[in-house]
C-alpha cells in the first residue's frame, strides 16, 4: 500500500503528460485517475474501429481486378524469349520477335509435311516460321551500329 502512495507523484506525471486538463475527483489518485482515462480511451478507439469495419464492408468495391489478355498465354520475359528463339523452344509468335527480327509467315506449309530439324515451326495465324539462318543471325539495333562505325572511324586515326 505505501508503494502507491510513493507512485502518486509519477502517476500525476503520466496523466498530466497523457490526459492533458483532466483533474482527479474526490478520494481518487492520480492512478485510478490514468486507469479510467485510459479504458474510457481504449473503450472510444474499439467504437471507432467497429464502425469503420462495418462502413468498409457495406461499402461496394469500386475498383476491380480485371485481365487484359485472358485468353492469350503469358508473354516470356525478354531473356526467355531469346533463349528459346536460339534453341527453338516454347512456342513463337510475331509480337515475341519484336520489331527488328525479320520471320517468314506459315501461311503456305500443310500440316501433313513435318518441320525439319534446321526450323521451328507453328502452325495458327499469326505464327511464324524462324529458320537456322535466322536464329544464328545477330541483329543488331540501329543506334548500336551508328555507335560501332564511329568507333572504327575513330581506331583508324
């Protein structure tokens, strides 16, 4: 019992710091003072939050997920892509070469006459055709080749 008449002090220090204006009522110290401050607090903040929750969920959503392309497969990242136009795996359509690949369409290959081993071929619209030739090829950018020739101009001096 003396502890708390000791704590009194440090009591009025955290209500004071706490619960600004507030005074103690008749034969209450400063640490029921604090006790029922802070529950009346906590009381008001579990109110609060109660009806929020309850505003949220009757709330309707106003944005929604939707998929952009839901039926064409996921494009490769551009690592991926390069490796399997190289070793002629995954499947290949015009937009996964990009514009500076030259492709062959196949429009004219019947579907009974096998692919041959030098070609990666599929068939449907808009697939193409990439031979050996073209997959050995490196084509490089246009601002890369403009780079390189300055480059040699500049070894020659």
């Amino acid at each position: 019992m003396h502890f708390l008449e000791d704590s009194d002090k440090l009591w009025k220090i955290h209500c004071q710091r706490d619960f600004r204006g507030k005074e103690t009522d008749e034969l209450e110290s400063w640490r029921e003072l604090y006790l029922r401050l802070f529950d009346e607090r906590e009381a008001r903040l579990k109110a609060v939050r109660a009806n929020i929750t309850a505003s949220m969920s009757k709330a309707t959503p106003e944005r929604t997920v939707k998929m952009a392309f839901v039926e064409d497969p996921a494009k490769p990242p551009r690592d991926v892509r390069r490796r399997q136009l190289k070793f002629g795996t995954g499947t290949i359509t015009k937009e996964a070469l990009g514009p500076y690949r030259t492709y062959k369409p196949v429009s004219n290959q019947t579907p009974t006459s096998a692919p041959s081993r030098s070609s990666v071929s599929s068939s449907g619209s808009g697939r193409i055709q990439v031979s050996q030739q073209h997959r050995t090829t490196k084509v490089v950018a246009p601002m890369m080749m403009k780079t390189m020739k300055m480059l040699k101009r500049m070894q020659r001096r």
